[in-house]
C-alpha cells in the first residue's frame, strides 16, 4: 500500500473484524446463545486485536491490542463463565487503557474538553445509582463503571484523534450504562437491545482506528 493507508499492514483483518462485529447484531437479535455463538461475539474485537497488534511498532502499539485482546476476552467469559469473571477481564483492559492514554495526554485542551474530562466520572455514578440503587449488589455496577468512565475520561483528554478515540470510548461507556438501564428497568430490553452492542463495537472500532492509525502513520514519519 501506498499514501495515507500506506501504515496498515492488515488492512484485510481491519475488515474481517468489521464483518465478525457488525455481523454479530444478527445473534442478539435472534437471541441465539452457545459455544460457537460466543466465538462468533468475540471475532469483531478479537480480530481487532490482532489487527493492532500487526501494526504495532512501539509500546503504545502493543499497549492497545492488549486493550483490545482484554475486550475480547470479556466479550467471550461474560457469556462462558459469568458476569464477574467477564467484568474482570474488562476491569484489567480499562487499566491498561487507562496508562496508554494518561501516558499520550494532550498537551492542551479548551476548558469544555477538561471539564468533560473530569465531569466524567462522578455523572457515570450519579446515573448508574439513579438507574440500580437501591436494588442489592447496585455498587458492584458502580464500581465497575468508574473503571469505564476513567478510561473514557482519559481518551478523551488524550492525544490521540478526540473524534475517534475519543468518542469511540464514550460510545462504550454509553452501552454499559444502557446495559445497567435494562437490568434496572429503566429501559425495556427490547429496547436496549437495539443499542448495546452497535454501541460498544463501533465503539471499540473507532477506538482501535483512532489509536492504531495515529501510531502508525507516526511510525512511518
């Protein structure tokens, strides 16, 4: 390849992980479920993984596919072994996320972009007690979703292309808080249904293309 998609190495996993995610819409609308149908959920972001992972050049390269192998490994144990194991997986992926960006912070920001920066956070808890409390266990949402909103927070203060990165991970953490909106009720889940999942993988594609792509094209000089 040459010119601007010149530093894509694997354009052709690129778009086999688009095929394996979008396609997945097909299962959570049928509401099929089983071993192979949870192979065929971790696809998008599994191969979006080994798609960074080719492109990786650096330490933040590796940085993100391991972000995205974590995301895989959550889409895949939420459903083989359970919530808690599957949220672990995800907690340990938000964490790396979390060092890549605060380690790629933008070197100047308007006061709305800092402001939603830190405003992040504490409205992700105020909605998730105000969606699940004072059901039992309502914390354990809470807690989890913190790790999501820092890793959005710092994104999206981050670097790397706000309109993609950046809204990629507000985007994810906007389908776990419409995952929490059906668990309490707030929304019917036949509603919900229709934006979890184009929520989280778009999400994670614009992630992983705002990230990968910023890396290396820098790479390439």
């Amino acid at each position: 390849m040459s010119g601007e998609r010149g530093w894509d190495r694997a354009r052709w996993l690129w778009l086999l992980a688009l095929v394996g995610g979008i396609s997945f819409f097909a299962a959570v609308y049928l509401r099929l479920d089983g071993p192979a149908i949870w192979a065929w959920k971790t696809s998008g972001v599994g191969l979006l993984a080994v798609w960074a992972a080719a492109n990786a050049r650096d330490k933040n390269g590796w940085l993100i596919a391991a972000v995205l192998g974590f995301g895989a490994l959550g889409d895949y144990l939420l459903d083989a072994k359970g919530l808690v194991v599957g949220a672990l997986a995800f907690a340990v992926g938000h964490v790396i996320a979390i060092r890549l960006y605060l380690m790629n912070r933008r070197a100047q920001m308007t006061p709305s972009q800092r402001m939603l920066g830190w405003l992040t956070m504490p409205a992700t808890l105020v909605i998730v007690w105000a969606m699940l409390s004072p059901a039992a266990g309502w914390w354990h949402a809470a807690v989890y979703s913190l790790f999501v909103a820092a890793m959005a927070a710092a994104a999206w203060t981050s670097r790397f292309p706000r309109y993609r990165t950046g809204v990629g991970a507000m985007m994810f953490l906007a389908s776990d808080l419409f995952i929490f909106a059906g668990e309490g009720g707030v929304l019917s889940k036949d509603v919900t249904m229709w934006l979890v999942w184009p929520l989280y993988f778009a999400g994670q594609a614009l992630i992983a293309w705002g990230v990968v792509s910023t890396l290396a094209k820098e790479a390439r000089g």
